[in-house]
C-alpha cells in the first residue's frame, strides 16, 4: 500500500515496537531524507493515499496539523506541521503525557521547544487535572481530576538532525523554537495505557475541539513539507 513506509525506513517491528524501535525508525527519517521525500511524494502523487490520509488526521485546536501517513496495528507514523507564520506557535501547549510512546525527528523548521514536568507538593504552579480516554460514551472528553501543583524539571531543545523520544511517564509542552515552517515526523507505537493525563491551568477552558483538515490541507502542508526536505539544487 501506498502509505505504508518503505521498508528501508520502517521495516515491520520484529515483536513489539518498543522505544528502542521507534528511535531507529525516527533516525532513519533523518539519516535518509531522499528516502522519506520519496514517500511524500509517492503519497501525494496517489489520490486514494491522500483522501484515507487526510480522513484520520486533524487541526489541533492550538493551530498546527497532526497528519496519520500510515496507521497499523503494530505503529503509526504521523506528521506534525506548524504552517508559515510572522510569529512562533504555542503549540501543544497544557502539559500533556502520552498513552503510547514515540520518537521524534525534525524535517523542516529549527527545532521544537519541549519543557517537562512533574507533579509536586511543594513550589511549582497549580493546574486542573484531568484524564482524557476515561469516558467510554466519548473517549476524547477530558474528565475533570482535581488539582495538581506541577513543577519544571527538563527543558530540551530538539533540533534539525536530532531525535526526542518519549516514554508514558513523561508530562510535557510543545512548541517550535522559531516562527515559520515547522515540522516533526513522530514515530507512535502500540498504547500502553487507556488513559493519560491533561493539565489545565486554573480557569481556561478544558473544550478544546479537533478541527477538520481537508484533502486540500494535506496536500498544501505535505507538499510544503517535501519541499523542505528536499536539497538545494
């Protein structure tokens, strides 16, 4: 299948696709450009590829793109992008935590901002809580879990060439380091929990609604994004 990865970047995880994996995949994205344009473009090039790719990927309320390139049991892959603009993106931007676990490579842009966190007793700054996956009538909801104080713990520059992986356990932010084009190629595996954890500072708004990305979004973005990877003539 068209959206299914080339073999020379992601070949089928033998057994689980563990972190260790997905950090291989994630540096064969950077250590083989052409390879992954060549997708892009493969996937651009196929009108059915683009309309399945378009249907399960979304607007994230925050402004920036979660593109799903290939989707299977065993992983996915998805492209973030952050379009052109005058200033820098808050990007994800309420301290989050993951179900599943990923590597990430940078493929246009300068790089993203992370910050992470963890909860405390003591210093820090309050935040509303809450778990998102808990409903089963609407696993999207974000289900109100008191109150936490969280406190900075890391703050990593992911670069252009480098690789950010990230456990379950992680709570983090996400934003790009620099107005303009920006985009990460994410590298998920398999969840490894039904729930994971959001937190809100006191009084925002926890309805955070997914926008819809249409054929024509994939299409611009993507195509912005190949043409980034691709060298300098």
């Amino acid at each position: 299948m068209i959206d299914s990865p080339p073999s020379t970047l992601a070949a089928a995880p033998d057994g689980d696709a563990d972190l260790t994996w997905l950090r291989t995949v994630a540096h064969r994205v950077q250590d083989a450009p052409g390879v992954f344009l060549a997708w892009l473009e493969e996937i651009l090039g196929d009108d059915e590829a683009v309309r399945a790719a378009a249907k399960r990927s979304y607007w994230h309320p925050n402004g920036f793109a979660k593109m799903v390139l290939h989707a299977s049991a065993d992983y996915r892959i998805r492209l973030h992008v952050w379009p052109e603009s005058e200033e820098p993106s808050r990007g994800e931007s309420n301290p989050h935590s993951h179900r599943w676990e990923f590597a990430s490579a940078i493929v246009a842009g300068e790089g993203l901002h992370m910050v992470e966190y963890r909860e405390t007793t003591e210093g820090g700054k309050e935040h509303d809580r809450y778990r998102y996956g808990a409903d089963p009538a609407n696993p999207a909801a974000l289900l109100a879990d008191g109150r936490a104080r969280l406190a900075v713990v890391a703050t990593p520059h992911v670069r252009r060439g480098d690789v950010y992986s990230c456990d379950t356990a992680v709570v983090h932010t996400v934003r790009p380091i620099a107005a303009g084009l920006t985009a990460t190629v994410v590298v998920q595996g398999p969840h490894r929990s039904s729930t994971t954890v959001v937190y809100c500072e006191p009084g925002q708004t926890d309805d955070q609604p997914n926008g819809e990305l249409t054929e024509t979004d994939f299409r611009v973005l993507v195509g912005a994004v190949a043409k980034a990877v691709a060298p300098c003539p």
